[in-house]
C-alpha cells in the first residue's frame, strides 16, 4: 500500500512539526535539507510529506490527496471544517485578539467601525455574537499597517509574543479565541486506513500530553 501522505503547514509551523516527528521516531532529514523540493519521504518511506501554504493544507487534505495534515487553528477557523480534526498538537501556541490604536475608545461614536484582517470569516463570527455591524477590509499580510495609515479603526490578527502590536503603537481591545496547530483527517482516509491513522495518532498523543 501507498505511504500516508501528510500536508505540513510550511513556516512557522515546519520546526515544530519535524521536532515532533523526530521525538516518535521518524527520520526527518529529507525535510530538514529539502532545499526546492515539494514531496518528501519521512521515517525511511513510513510516510509521505508535501509542504503547502496553510489554507492550501486545507485543501488537499479536503479533496483526499493527502490524508492528514498539520494546520493552525486560526486557518481552520477561517476555511471551515469539512474533514475530522484530531488533535490538538499543542505547538504554534497564539491567540486572535481585536486591536486598535494605544488610547483609542474603539467601541465610541455610533458609526460603523472598519476592521482589516486576513480573517474576515473569524472576524465577521466575532461581530456577529455582539450584534454589531462591521465593514471588513481584506488584508494579506502586515495588518497592523492599516489603522496606523487610516485605513481601518482596528484590525483583528494573531497575536503571539505581543510584540508586533506594541512596536505599532496597537493595544488588544479582546481576546476572540486561542490557537494551537491541530493534526486533522481526510473524512474517508480515517475510514480506510483507521488502524494506520490511529497509530500515529496515538504517538503523537503520547508526547504532546
Ligand atoms: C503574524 C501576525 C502578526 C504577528 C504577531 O504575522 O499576523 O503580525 O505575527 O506576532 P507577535 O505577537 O509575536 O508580534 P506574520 O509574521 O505571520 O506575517 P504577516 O502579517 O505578514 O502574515
């Protein structure tokens, strides 16, 4: 039979997730010195790896081209949710949180507020719950930018070491919701090859407790 193939979210989450492969057993080096390449073989063939963009994770574990994936929380939130999600592996540890500018009253004055984020489904559930209307600007990378040059009155993001809002003069107004990097199943590989995908999943279980 084939090798599972895994969808692993590159960047931010890549090292955790060849450290926690490593820390089960599986030889991670194609991955470590993989240089241009797409397609990896991990633990000596045990499985098969490709390295996508988050969203794109999503999408090929969704369509059954690979059978699992390693994906953030924030992404699943964002693209729902038609495949089984795991576990939670316990790294890429962050939070999304509604900002503004330092010493700005956000939720002042009776107009509509405008919100730019790369997470507009997030965002609109978030306003959604409070009843309040929002317009929400698409952004694809660097959000904070946005109420600093007057294109929105705040911006809903990731936040991690809290770094990035306080270099840009941005404060959390709330919380939304906490993030961590969750392994999740194409619905009909859990069916067919459950023995295999259980395995693993209990490893991964064993050292992320
Ligand atoms: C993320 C996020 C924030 C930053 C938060 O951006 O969108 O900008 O990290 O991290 P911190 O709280 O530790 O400062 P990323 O680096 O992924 O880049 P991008 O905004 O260009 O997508």
């Amino acid at each position: 039979m084939k090798p599972l193939r895994i969808a692993l979210t590159k960047g931010r989450l890549e090292k955790s997730t060849v450290e926690l492969l490593e820390k089960i057993g599986y030889n991670c080096d194609e991955i470590k010195n993989k240089g241009r390449r797409l397609i990896l073989s991990v633990g000596g063939g045990a499985f098969e790896v490709v390295l996508a963009k988050a969203a794109d994770v999503i999408t090929y574990v969704e369509h059954g081209v690979c059978d699992l994936g390693v994906v953030g929380k924030d992404t699943i939130l964002e693209n729902g949710t038609s495949f089984y999600e795991l576990l939670d592996l316990g790294f890429g540890k962050c939070r999304f949180a509604l900002a503004a500018k330092k010493g700005q009253d956000f939720y002042a004055g009776y107009n509509t507020k405008t919100i730019a984020t790369k997470y507009p489904n997030v965002t609109r559930a978030f306003f959604d719950d409070k009843n309040m209307d929002v317009r929400i600007i698409k952004i694809e990378g660097s959000v904070e930018l946005a109420p600093l040059v007057g294109l929105s009155d705040g911006i809903v993001d990731i936040v991690e070491t809290g770094s990035t809002l306080k270099a840009n003069g941005l404060e959390v107004i709330e919380w939304v919701t906490g993030i961590s990097a969750r392994l999740i199943a194409n619905t009909a590989s859990l069916k067919l090859r459950k023995k295999e995908i259980e395995d693993l999943q209990k490893k991964l279980e064993a050292v992320t407790q």
